[in-house]
C-alpha cells in the first residue's frame, strides 16, 4: 500500500528536462510554447507554412553546399574538373549537386509565393513593417545566392550568363564601371570574377542570410503572425504553434523533401527551361564566341527581357541606364508597400495594393514569357526567334491568366478594383496583339489608368482612391 | 629655374630631327581639280576624295601633282576613277607612276575600246579592262604591270613602235590562240626570273602542257578551241589558287572546266580514244558525287576537284591502268587492301579499271554497306554472275562481309541511345561514349577492310568492332545497376519518409479532433 501512495520513479526524459531547466530556465521557454498561438483567418493557413518552406530550403542549400565545398575546388583549372569530379566520381556527389541545384530553384519558388501571399494577405501592414522589409533583404540575398552560385562550375552558360549580367551594371549612373569592375575584379569576367563570386557565395552572403533570417524570425517570435483583417471573417479560436502549428510545418517539409528527391532523380539536370537547368557542358573559354541564346536564370528574366525593350537611348539616358532606374523604382515601391498601403495600417481593406501584387505578376509574367521565346518557333536556336510570333502568344497566354485570375477576383472574392491589373494587360493586349511598341504600349496604359481613376473621382466628388469599405 | 626653363624652350625649337608638320597639303595643280564642275553643275571632286589625298605620303601626293602637270592625269573625272579604286598608298604610288595605266584610265581621251575602267559594264568599255581587277592581279602585287606583258615603258609620255610588237597582230591573235602558252612561258618557264618574283612556283607548266590533252590540240592540231592559260587563268585579273575569287580555286575549278567541258556545243566534235563523243555531263555528275558535295557544299577543300584526278597543266584523261593511282593518294589504306586482295589478279587479267569499277568516276556515290551483296542491285552480283558464278566461297564470303558489318552498325545504333538516355538521368557514361567511339573507328577500319577480299583480312577490323561492343555493353550493364540502385534508394527513401509523413498526419489530425472537442466543450457549459 505504501508502494502505491508513491510517486512514479522519473524517466530519463524527464530527468534530463530537469536538468536543463534547472540550469536554463527551460519551464519559460516551454509556458511560452504552450501559450504561442497562431491566428487562423478566414483564408486558407496553407500561405502561413511558406516561410517555413523557404527556411527548410535554406537549410538543405547549407547543408548540400557544405558537402560541395568539401570537394569544389575553385580555381581556373580546378573548378569545372572538381565539379566534374563530384557529379562523376565521389559516391552520391551527383545527389548533392542536383539536390543543392534543385533546392536553391525551389527556395526562390517559395520564397516569391510567400512574399506574394504576404502581400494579399496584408500581413506586411502595422506593426509588421519591418518583418516585411527584413523578408524583401532575404529575397535580394536570395538572389545574389544565385548570381554568384552560377558561375562558379566555370563551364561555358555560366561563363556567358555572367558576363552578359555582369555588364549590366554599367549602366549604373557615375559608378557604373568602377562598380563593374570591383564585381568582375578586372574589366572582364575571368578567374578572378570567379575568386569573389566564390567568397560571397560560401561566406558573405551565407553569413548575411543567417544574420537576416534570425532578425526576421525574431520579429515573427516577437510580433506574432499577423491576425486576419477586421473585415475578414475571425470564425475559428487561433492554432496551437506547438505542437499543432509545428507537427503542420514538418510535414509540409516532410513533403518538400519527398518532392525534392522525386525530382533529383527524375531531373537531375533540371526541367529543361532556359534559366532552369544546371547540366554541366563544355568549359568555360573565353575566346570561344558567345553561347548561343544565352539566357540568365528564370527569377531574372523579367528584368532581361526589359532590357531588350529599351531603345539603345530614351529622354537623354542609356537604354539600359533607363530601363534599370525603371526596375530600380518598382523594387523600391515593392520594398515601401507598408508605408505606402496607408489604409492596411489602419486596419482596413486596401484593394488597390491586392491589385498592384496581381498587376506586378501579370507585369513579370508576359516578360518572362518573352525572354522564353516561347511561340517564337526556335526551340534548337537554329534560327533566330520572330519577335512578333513571340509578343502574340505570350500576350495570348498572359490574357489567359489575367483573365482568369480576374474572374477568379470577381466571383470568389467579389473584388472590383482592378486599375493596375487592368493597365499591365493593356499593355499586353497593345503590345503583343496590336503591335504597339512595347515602351508606348505601357505609357498608353499609365494614361488611361490616371485618366480611370480621374474619372472615378469626379463621378464621386468626395470619393478617395480606394473602395469602399 | 627660369633660365632652365628657357632652355628648355630654346632645345625644343631648335631641334632639327623634329619633321615639319605635314597636314596632308596639295599640290597647288591638284587642288585646282576641286574647282572643276560636271554636267550636273556640281564639283567633280568632294571631301572624301580630299580625305582621302590628305592620307596618302607626301611623295604619292607630288607625284599626283606631277601627272597633273604633266597631262597625264587628264582632270577631275580622270583623277575621280583613279581614287574610286581606294588603292593603298603603296599600290597608288605604282599606279600614278605608271603612265600606261594613267593614260588608258582616261575617259576623256580613250576610246571605249581601250579604256580601263573601275566599273565597264557603267562606262560600257571592255569588260577584260577592269580597273579594279587588275590593281588585284597577282602580276600588278608584285610590282609587274602593263609593260611586262604588253612592252613600252611606263615612263614614258607617248605610245613607242615596241609595244605588242612581241604578240601576233591583233586579227591574227584573237584567232590563233598558240602563241599564249609560249608567251607566258617567257617568264614562267624561266626559273631565273621566276626566282625573283616567287622561288616557289614550278617553271614546268609549259613542258606539261604540251604533253596535256589540251597542249597537243593546240599547239600540234592548231586547235585554239583548245583551252590555254588565259581560258583557266584569266587576264588582266590573275589570282593565286587560294584566292576564293580565282578562277583556279578548288571549289571554282568545276565551274572553270565545265566552262568548255559542260558546253555540248563547244565540245561538239570531240572524241573519247575509243571514238565515242566526249560526254559533257561530268561537271553535272561531280556536283552529285560524294567528292562534290564535300567540296563544294561542305566546303572541304581537301576533297578533289577536277585537276585532282585529270592533272592540271598536264591534264589528261587517266588511263585505266592509272585511276586506282589517282584514288590511291587519298585513299591509300583501300588501294593497300586491294593489292593483296585476289581481286587484284583478277582485274589486271581483265583489264578493268580497279576503284572506277564498283565506285564508277564522276558520280561516285558515298559507299554503303548495301553495295555488299550479290543480289543484282549489290556490286559483286553482276560480275561474280559472269566470272566466277561457281565460286560458292565469294558469295559466303559478301555474305559474312555484310551481315558481321549489320551486326556492329545494328549494335551501334541500339548502344547510342541508350547511353544518351542514361545520361540525361545524370548518370556518368563518359566511358560508355569513349568505348562507343572505339567501336565507330573499328567500323571504319571494318568497312576499309572489306577491300581485302578476305575473311581473315576482314575480321582484323571485325573483331575489334566485337571488342568495342562487349566493352559498351558491359559498361551498359554497370550504369544500368547504378541507375536501379539509385531508384530503389529513392524508393526506399520515399517510402520511410512517407510512412513518417502519414504517422504525423494521423497524429495531426487526433490533434485538430481533439482541439475541437476541447473547444466544444468550453462552449457547451
């Protein structure tokens, strides 16, 4: 009887945990676990799991980059021949190049969605300014991940893709060649572009990201995920973050990683895209003529098929000079979302800048879809593509998603205000149906969006930009 | 410091190396050729013309001014011409030195005739006097202009009693074309004076050619349908053979022939050694062979051209004996076959040509392994039908040939695509590639080696084609297994971290059934 009235003799679990919480206060951490909730909106909670993606991503670029480094060896003789070495050679090397390929793809991938989802959600608005701003830093480091990891197997696309990216710079005003050259370490890529491209790969960035990624965990930790917004449905209590939230998070990994091994199997070089394939090739020469139909990587083809739209000079400006003060802009708008959404700050619908996320995908999408080529009828570069097939079927394919979305906007969300979404696929339609020049063809659409909403406002005297609530 | 400033100042302004400033002045008599106006009321003579002056040495510029002077150089139009040429200075110091090529290059004062022009067909002159092709001839590039063919003195201001008066007269020498080769072999077959102008050029072109075809019509038959120097060479605008404009280039030479040899008309008359009519379809042929297209279509320009087989000075129609010879210096290792080949006996006996026989001569088509058969479209069948149809051996033989050359080339095109597929999966096949190329070069050691006519010849290159193939395979097999391996670690993978992936999803959901009852359960008090 007296055996039953004692206490269970403590497992070893136990016995550890209190070990530690004697010595690290470990009770708090677990109360503050046991209390974290996390909102749940009237929209779906699939968008909450991507940053936690995004994270997961980044922790296989760390650790297949790890291995790699055991084996890469950088250098003008070394670093094709060790890459070649571990995809041909070192047991599983071919498994860690296309996992470290494959990864850094889909990094981006859900990277981008959750800033999207972000941005529709309003998540971005007061207090939360800054997580917003540290997520748009991880994207910028995210894509200097990717610049400087091209090179670095020295092989002929990478060769090329970074001298054509690199020159761009140029076209920074003042600085343009100074900065050129502190990027190439010389006036051309050589050797030495490679040496820093390898040091910013493997410590720089790598050490930045870590630095970033903390503070904006930090922020999440400390702010809490954003709650849904005062007009949106609040039917459901919030989710337990442990263990409900966090058991959610690692089967979506879970199933990331399954998805990750299925393709590096399927695909080891990649799906094929130009700007999404990573099969190794010939050296790099520089003597050798340019590699032909040479694109950059997939999350940078926006902005390279801008670039080819620019005359060589517009208002007194280098084309390219101009065409990247254009980017530059619209990055700085993106970065200043909010503080420019004023309305989500005060906790109230702002469709205007639903709008501009789906304006800025319809934008993104009919020039990435350009700088494919596709409809252009070369696939094998045997002759060069005809630039006005190509406007006509992207144009076509862009009307097809913006049209759907819109639909999807108006029926499933009763949303109205479309003047941005609207502007970018006039600006598609007089570009690729009607022949427009690309530049005229945006200008139009600036005009008429500015004369929409002049209209709008002198048919409501009093009326603001946005919709009623 | 000021006094060695001055100094300074006082060695830098006497110093008498330094050149008196030359800004490209012209003679006073040239400038005055600006002012002179055309029909149209405009000057004859513009700013590029003047730039162009202004670059030339003093001494060219002079020398312009002197031929002004002199008359020569008739006046703005003359001078215009001459400057449309955009000679380099070198090249218009000879020319505004010559007075052969000032005076004749004057429209105002030749006739048509004799004029040289820049553009004939423009100026309707002769089209043999192109300005622009004779500042290009070979002969004018290495300092021999119009008095080494035609005599006089460039010198000199008028026309003297010695020019042409080394050629027949002019009615005389446009019929009878037999002094050319004689004439050019003044210099061409002097190996002295050829020695001074290009020590590597033969001086036996002459010897040949009188023992070529063409010779013995011209200069035996006074045929002057017959071709000569100037019918390949041209006149007036001679280039090397390696000139892509000359009309001696390899890829220009069927062309060049067939000038004459592709004319049925032209070549009416003439007649094979055996009598019959000379065909005029080669060229046609030579363009379909195997021999054409790479020349011509791929721009190989080893391939031959007609001179490769016929000869070029010495051009002949090779004798039956002498084709597999001609072949031979190309095709060296199949003519080494052939003579040890029982073949071999067999044609002499027969006198057969040895390649032309189953190759054929202008429209020799790439070689197949279907010509190996003894059905009558096959190239043994018809002979074999006739010569030794008792000969069970030679029919096992072709036999054997072609299907152990089936076998590789069946092997081959299994082998190939499964190597490529295997490695678009990212598996290493570089030594598959490698045994894959060992095996291409056994098949065209195999194929060479069929003119061996025999089956131990034969199987020399068989039998390392066999190797090739068994190594391929074998390393086929190896990367197979590694593929399997890799699929059955995905498997196996994929079906643990699945098996985790649907523990944690019952899990989750016992949780979110639990969450619900909890929270109903606060509801309902």
């Amino acid at each position: 009887m007296e055996a039953q009235g004692q206490a269970a003799p403590a497992s070893t679990g136990e016995r550890l945990y209190r070990w530690l919480d004697a010595r690290f206060g470990l009770g708090k951490l677990v109360g503050w676990a046991r209390h974290k909730e996390v909102p749940v909106g009237g929209h779906s909670m699939v968008w909450y799991y991507l940053g936690g993606a995004t994270l997961f991503f980044f922790t296989v670029q760390l650790a297949s980059g790890v291995l790699l480094l055991m084996y890469y060896q950088a250098g003008e003789q070394t670093s094709y021949e060790s890459i070649r070495y571990i995809t041909t050679k070192v047991p599983f090397g071919w498994l860690i190049r296309s996992i470290h390929c494959w990864s850094a793809h889909l990094m981006i991938v859900s990277l981008v969605v959750h800033m999207f989802s972000t941005l529709m959600l309003k998540a971005y608005r007061r207090p939360r300014e800054l997580t917003w701003l540290s997520g748009f830093v991880l994207f910028a480091i995210a894509l200097g991940f990717g610049f400087s990891g091209y090179l670095l197997p020295w092989n002929e696309l990478a060769f090329f893709a970074t001298a054509v990216g690199t020159d761009s710079v140029k076209s920074v005003p003042v600085i343009g060649q100074w900065l050129l050259e502190v990027m190439r370490g010389g006036p051309d890529v050589t050797i030495n572009t490679l040496y820093r491209f390898f040091a910013l790969h493997v410590v720089i960035l790598p050490l930045v990201m870590v630095g970033v990624v903390s503070t904006h965990l930090l922020f999440i930790q400390v702010q809490g995920m954003a709650p849904a917004m005062a007009h949106q449905p609040k039917a459901r209590p919030g989710l337990k973050f442990f263990p409900d939230f966090i058991l959610r998070d690692l089967l979506l990994w879970l199933v990331c990683l399954i998805a990750l091994s299925v393709l590096v199997y399927l695909l080891p070089y990649g799906p094929g895209i130009p700007g999404m394939e990573w099969e190794l090739g010939k050296k790099a020469n520089p003597l050798a003529p340019a590699y032909p139909g040479i694109k950059p990587e997939w999350y940078f083809l926006w902005v390279y098929q801008l670039l080819k739209e620019f005359p060589a000079h517009l208002f007194g400006m280098e084309g390219p000079q101009a065409a990247l003060l254009v980017v530059t802009v619209l990055m700085g708008i993106w970065a200043l979302v909010p503080w420019l959404d004023r309305r989500a700050g005060k906790n109230q619908p702002s469709p205007m800048f639903t709008d501009l996320g789906i304006a800025a995908i319809v934008f993104m999408a009919y020039l990435m879809l350009k700088a494919w080529d596709i409809g252009g009828g070369s696939a094998d570069h045997s002759k060069l593509p005809d630039p006005r097939s190509t406007a006509w079927t992207c144009s076509l394919i862009t009307l097809g998603i913006g049209s759907a979305i819109a639909l999807l906007r108006i029926l499933a969300y009763k949303q109205r205000w479309m003047f941005f979404s609207g502007a970018a696929l006039l600006q598609v339609v007089l570009n690729g149906v009607f022949g427009v020049d690309y530049l005229v063809a945006g200008a139009i659409a600036v005009l008429v969006v500015i004369a929409g909403l002049v209209l709008t406002l002198r048919k409501q005297p009093g009326a603001t930009l946005e919709a009623p609530r | 410091m000021s006094a060695l400033l001055a100094l300074v100042l006082l060695l830098a302004a006497a110093d008498p190396a330094a050149p008196a400033p030359d800004e490209g002045k012209l003679p006073a008599s040239v400038e005055k050729l600006f002012e002179e106006k055309g029909k149209d009321g405009k000057p004859i003579l513009g700013d590029t013309e003047r730039a162009y002056l202004k670059k030339l040495p003093l001494h060219t510029r002079e020398l312009i001014g002197k031929d002004v002077d002199a008359v020569t150089l008739g006046g703005a139009a003359h001078l215009k011409v001459l400057l449309s040429l955009e000679l380099s200075s070198q090249a218009a110091a000879i020319v505004f030195s010559d007075n052969c090529i000032l005076c004749h290059a004057d429209p105002e004062s030749q006739k048509k005739i004799h004029l040289f022009s820049a553009d004939p067909k423009a100026t309707g002159s002769n089209e043999l006097l192109n300005l622009k092709n004779f500042v290009s001839d070979v002969h004018f590039r290495r300092g021999l202009s119009c008095a080494g063919c035609h005599g006089g003195s460039p010198d000199k201001d008028v026309m003297t009693p010695d020019i042409a008066a080394r050629w027949p007269k002019a009615d005389v020498r446009h019929q009878d074309r037999t002094w050319i080769p004689e004439f050019c072999a003044r210099c061409h077959a002097d190996p002295n004076f050829m020695r001074g102008y290009n020590p590597s050029l033969p001086t036996d072109q002459l010897a040949k050619y009188k023992d070529s075809q063409h010779g013995i019509l011209l200069l035996e038959k006074k045929d002057s349908k017959a071709a000569q120097c100037v019918s390949c060479h041209g006149v007036h605008g001679i280039r090397g053979p390696k000139s892509r404009l000359s009309k001696v280039h390899p890829q220009a030479i069927p062309d060049t022939c067939g000038h004459c040899h592709a004319d049925p008309k032209y070549m009416a008359g003439y007649q094979k050694a055996d009598g019959t009519p000379l065909p005029t379809n080669q060229v046609e042929q030579f363009k379909k062979s195997v021999h054409g297209k790479a020349l011509l279509e791929k721009g190989d320009l080893g391939a031959p051209a007609c001179n490769s087989c016929h000869g070029n000075h010495a051009a002949m129609p090779p004798a039956v004996a002498s084709v597999s010879q001609v072949c031979r210096t190309c095709h060296a290792q199949n003519a080494t076959f052939f003579d040890g080949s029982k073949h071999k006996q067999a044609f002499e006996k027969h006198h057969w040509p040895e390649c032309e026989k189953c190759h054929g001569k202008h429209d020799i088509a790439k070689a197949t392994d279907a010509m190996i058969s003894a059905a009558p479209d096959g190239l043994c069948g018809a002979c074999h039908a006739e010569n030794a149809k008792d000969n069970k051996e030679c029919n096992e033989t072709a036999l054997y040939f072609r299907s152990s050359l089936t076998d590789l080339v069946t092997k081959q095109q299994e082998l190939r695509p499964e190597a490529e597929e295997l490695a678009t999966r990212g598996l290493d096949t570089e030594p598959i590639q490698a045994s894959l190329e060992e095996l291409k070069e056994a098949l065209v050691q195999t194929r060479t080696r069929v003119h061996t006519f025999d089956r131990g010849g034969f199987d020399q290159g068989a039998k390392a084609g066999r190797e090739a193939i068994a190594k391929s395979e074998s390393l086929l097999q190896a990367t197979r297994s590694e593929q399997r391996y890799r699929r059955n670690g995905l498997l196996v993978s994929i079906g643990l971290m699945s098996f985790l992936a649907v523990a944690m999803a019952f899990k989750i959901r016992e949780l979110s059934r639990r969450r619900a009852k909890d929270n109903e359960g606060r509801r309902t008090p």
